[in-house]
C-alpha cells in the first residue's frame, strides 16, 4: 500500500481528482494519510475532512523563523510515515533537508509542459498568462520529481493542451486542469504505486506503455 501524502495551498480540485480516483479504483494500492496545507482557508482541507481524512495547517507564519518552521514541517510530515508526498498546488518552498530526505519521492504537478513558463514567478494563472503572452498554440501540464530546485526535477507524465483563439487565462487554466492535470497526477500516483517508475540518470523510465486507445 503506497501511503501518500498531499500538501495544498488552494481549492484542491487536484486532491479531488486523487480522492476520486482511489475511490474509482484508477488510482491502485494507495492511501492519503493526510492532507497538509499551509492556508488554514483552503477549501482542500474541507474536501480531506469530507473525506474523512485528517487535514493539518502549518505555515511559516506559525513560526518565529524560516528554519523553526522548516524542522516543524518535516517533522510533522515525518510523523505520517508517507512513502510519497504529493505537492497539489502547494506554494511553499520546501525545505532542502525534506527534498534529501524524500529524494525522487516528492512529484509536483505544474500547468505547463516543463521547460516552457515555470521556475520561479510562474504559477497558477501566471503560467497561463506567459503561454497566452507567447503566443503558444500547445501548452499542458507535467507530473515531476521534485529537486532542489524550481519545477527542475526528473519529468514523469505530460499531457499538451491545445490553446483557443479566444482563450482567456482563466479559460485555458480550467482546460488544462480538466484535460491535464486531474488526468496525468492520478495516473503518475498509480504508476508509482505500482512500482512502474523508475528513476535512471536524471531521467524516469516508465515500465508500462499507456493503454493505447483503439483507432
Ligand atoms: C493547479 O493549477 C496546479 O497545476 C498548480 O496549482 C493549481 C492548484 O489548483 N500547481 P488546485 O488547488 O489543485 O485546484
């Protein structure tokens, strides 16, 4: 049994789409042990207690210093003794010392197919406001590892998004929410649940091919 956990800053529709998918049988052999958020007003902690599962607020602002909050965090996550955190929106940096101690065991999702609009300042509707400013005609979404630095870990699933003339930031974030996101992070949670993920020279390798869908 792969025990998750899933750390969230906002309206959690990407731990919907995992709650959902264990209990549609998409999502194998996994159990979120708890759902972590440093906004005490995320609605993802009302969809975990819907759900029955424990929600827990912890935030830099609890704390007198960066580091008192970074030992608290990895504590706490410690405590649930998770095989793999999932970050679902989730917009605090992590401590170095967690991505060490969790190497190739943290996976992001992030609205862009990575290297295009991410790094630093780009996130939520900001990354859809640079693929819109560009001019892109495909953009999408991207399951990764994640390392010590900025949406730069090993790439796990992408899924492209096709981008409409009269797309809007908002327009475009909600296709790549429904036609990316909510599809690629529970099956990438599935893959790795079944042991189908391999990490191997900085890059992964996925020992299953996708269910080809017939012409
Ligand atoms: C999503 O767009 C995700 O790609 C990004 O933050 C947003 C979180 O949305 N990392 P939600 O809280 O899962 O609805």
């Amino acid at each position: 049994m792969l025990n998750i956990a899933v750390c969230v800053s906002g309206g959690g529709t990407n731990l919907q789409a995992i709650l959902d998918g264990i209990e549609q049988g998409e999502i194998t052999n996994t159990r979120v042990a708890a759902v972590i958020s440093n906004n005490p007003g995320a609605y993802a902690l009302e969809r975990a207690e819907n759900h029955g599962i424990e929600g827990v607020c912890i935030s830099p602002k609890q704390f007198p210093d960066r580091e008192s909050f970074n030992r608290a965090f990895l504590e706490k996550l410690d405590s649930y003794q998770v095989d793999l955190v999932v970050l679902a929106g989730f917009l605090v940096v992590l401590p170095e010392s967690m991505i060490q101690k969790y190497r190739n065991r943290i996976i992001n999702i992030h609205p862009s197919l990575i290297p295009s609009f991410c790094g630093t300042g780009y996130y939520g509707l900001k990354v859809h406001e640079g693929a819109l400013a560009r001019g892109v005609k495909v953009t999408g979404a991207t399951v990764h590892f994640v390392d010590e630095g900025t949406d730069t870990g090993p790439i796990i699933l992408q899924q492209p998004v096709m981008v409409e003339q009269e797309d809007t930031p908002e327009t475009l974030q909600r296709r790549v929410m429904e036609q990316a996101e909510w599809k690629i992070l529970p099956r990438a949670i599935d893959l790795i649940a079944r042991g189908k993920v391999r990490v191997e020279d900085g890059k992964v390798v996925i020992l299953e091919q996708p269910k080809r869908r017939k012409l």
